[in-house]
C-alpha cells in the first residue's frame, strides 16, 4: 500500500483548467469576428460588383 503524495498540489489541476477554458473562449471569439470580417467582406465585394455592372450596363 502506497502512501498518498503530500507535494501534490490539488489546486494545480483547477488552474490549469482554468487556464483551457480561458483560451478556448478567446479562440472562439476569434473565430467569430473571423466569420464576421469575412462576411462584410464578401458583402462589400458583391455590392461593388453590382454597382460596377449597373454603372456599364445602365
């Protein structure tokens, strides 16, 4: 029978979980506002596009 480790710091488990979920938000976030960017950009791309082809075609 082994004797439990006394050095062992329970707390460090939770901090480094934390820390996960910390960065998994932030990542998230960032992938959000990347779909946005892309998004007004694709918009504003089709809206020139548009405006170009009445301006020619008008």
């Amino acid at each position: 029978m082994s004797m439990p480790d006394r050095d062992r710091d329970p707390t460090a488990s939770t901090a480094q979980f934390q820390a996960f979920a910390d960065r998994s938000e932030d990542t998230e976030r960032r992938r959000s506002r990347g779909g946005t960017l892309t998004f007004v950009v694709v918009l504003a791309v089709v809206v020139v596009a548009a405006a170009i082809a009445w301006l020619l075609l008008g």
